[in-house]
C-alpha cells in the first residue's frame, strides 16, 4: 500500500457557493513520486475527527488565507486603523481569516512534530509551521518590514499585475538541503536563485529549533527547516519553504526552472515512504501472534480453573473428580480451605 500524504485544501466561492481546492502541481507531484494524497475537507468540526485519517505518513500544507494574527500575537504589530483597512483592501482574498482552517492545519503540524511525522509547508504552510513551534509573522511585510529597507534592499513579495511571472532574489544559505538542491547552478560563489512569491504575510520570528535556508534582500526568511528532523533516508523531514517550487515553470511550458524546483517533493515523499516503512516495521506481527496465541491458552486454563473451583464452592464437593493440576491456575486466587473442601 501506497503511503498516504494529507494535505488541507483551500475554501474559495464557485457559482455562489463554497469549494474546496487543492492546486494540481501539488498533487501531481506527490502522486509522481510515489505517495497517495488524503483530502482533509476544512469544514466545521473536521479538526475534531483527525484520528480518522490515520495512518498519517506525511503532511503537506499550502496556500491559503492569513493565519487568525491571535494565535501568535496579540496586537496587530502596531498598525494604524487605516494602514490595516488598506492591507484589507489590497489583499482581499486573503485577509478573510477562515479559523476551521488554521484549526485544522495547526492541530497536523503539531502532531507531525509530535510524532516525527514529515511535513512540507509551502507558502501558508510555512506560517503554520512556524507559528506552530511558538514564532511570529508579519501581518503585513510591505508595511512593517520592505518600507524601512534601502532602497536596494526593498522587495516586492507580490505583484497582482504580473501574478505568476513575478520573481525576486533570494539568498541561499550554505550546507542546507536548499543549498544541495541547487547546488548546480549556485556554484561560483553566487549563492542566488530567483524565486516566486504570491504573499505579504511572512516570518518576524522564527521558532527557535529553525534554521533559515534562504533569505529575501529585505531580510525575509524565504526557507527554513530543522537540522534534527531532516533525514529523508530515515523518514525525517520538517521544512518550511516560503515561495511555490511547483509553480516555477518556465513561461507556456511545464519546464521548471531550475532542476532542483521539484526536489523539496521528491524529497519529502522519500521521507514520507521511509516513514511509513519504519511504522510498519514496528508493528511486529509474528511475535504479536506468537503472544497472543500463548495468552489465550493461559486464559481457556483459568477459565476452566475458575469454573471448576466454583463448583467445588458452591456444591461442597471434594475433589477427587478433578485433576488437582486443573485447579492449580484458579486456586491461588480463593481461600485454600474453600477452594478445596477441608
């Protein structure tokens, strides 16, 4: 059996009404590299009925509107009432908070950490991630972060005008997974790629157990991951990537790129299979067998035991009909005179 990838769709309207959807590039490379994908539906009471989606071997979490500012900070970092009703404005679809989602998707990301289990978070997932393990977010990046940058350092993190064309630089750390996906053309010394970007939430304070893999000019972190849960031989992964690797394609075509845009996939499904072999392995069937088979004999014994001591109570028999051997199970469990007559 195949393992099995959750992934949280986002709620959009269709002809008046709701839909949820999941981008097909998301899908398509799960399914590619061998894992099945498990729609959780963000509808009301689902964060309640997870333990219905197990066996859970990997989580991946995408796009989506702006995670509820409550559940890492208490004030909206010092914005003014007209400066948060432009961002509402500008950012629309997004500033719409859906809480049934941000349950959902915290409540995964948590047992993920909790469990080891390997999670991918693209975009919005990255922020759950984060947030998760106790870090905070910007509200608005363009607000409270690119506007007191220089001038060469400010960078646009979104551009309705030019939606998926749009690209900006970032950073790339060295000796980091992003670092070995890319190596190829980051050799030179450059250490830049061109990355897409579709937000202007991101991180303000990354959770302490993270380490960054890339930075935006501005000083965003555009990826980051955790050292001590990163081994997809061995079923780790728990990484955080702020722009779409799926969606880097060349213009009218399917072609990435760069080489290494499909890797973080790749990769996290490797992690994923390696995860669900090493649960299986540790339910250990034979020996469980083996066990229960030698328990079942030692209770059809004290049944018989205790049945036959009853008798003997209740009818005041002695027993010289019964094997004493038969009674040796259930007996030290009664008064020796009663179980036995003298």
């Amino acid at each position: 059996m195949l393992p099995r990838v959750l992934i949280v769709p986002r709620r959009s309207v269709r002809k008046n009404k709701f839909v949820d959807f999941v981008g097909e590039y998301h899908l398509d490379l799960i399914v590619g590299y061998g894992a099945v994908p498990v729609i959780v539906p963000r509808v009301s009471g689902v964060h309640r009925l997870l333990d219905s989606f197990e066996p859970i071997h990997g989580v991946l979490l995408c796009e989506g509107e702006d995670i509820d500012p409550s559940l890492y900070e208490n004030e909206v970092s010092g914005l003014s009432a007209e400066e948060l009703e432009e961002i509402r404005r500008l950012h629309a679809s997004d500033t719409a908070i859906d809480k049934e989602k941000d349950s959902i998707e915290l409540r995964l990301a948590k047992l993920c950490l909790e469990r080891n289990i390997p999670y991918l978070g693209i975009c919005r997932g990255s922020q759950i991630l984060n947030v998760a393990c106790g870090g905070s977010l910007y509200f608005d990046v363009a607000k409270e972060l690119s506007k007191n940058c220089a001038v060469g350092q400010k960078v646009k993190h979104i551009d309705y005008d030019n939606y998926d064309s749009h690209r900006h630089v970032v950073k790339v750390v060295e000796n980091t997974p992003l670092h070995h996906w890319f190596k190829d053309i980051l050799e030179g010394g450059k250490m830049e790629i061109w990355v897409n970007s579709y937000h202007h939430q991101g991180v303000k304070r990354l959770a302490e157990r993270f380490v960054p893999m890339a930075f935006a000019p501005d000083g965003l972190v555009e990826g980051f991951y955790d050292p001590d849960a990163y081994n997809p031989e061995e079923g780790k992964f728990i990484m955080g990537l702020q722009f779409h690797p799926e969606r880097m394609r060349k213009p009218d075509s399917e072609e990435f790129d760069y080489p290494g845009c499909p890797s973080a996939y790749q990769e996290f499904v490797k992690a994923v299979i390696a995860y669900q072999k090493k649960l299986n392995s540790s339910k250990s069937v034979p020996k469980a067998l083996k066990l229960e088979q030698k328990m079942e004999k030692k209770r059809k014994k004290i049944i018989r035991s205790f049945s036959l001591a009853k008798n003997i109570y209740a009818t005041s028999r002695g027993t010289h009909l019964v094997k004493e051997s038969e009674l040796e199970v259930g007996a030290d469990l009664f008064v020796p005179h009663l179980a036995y007559g003298s």
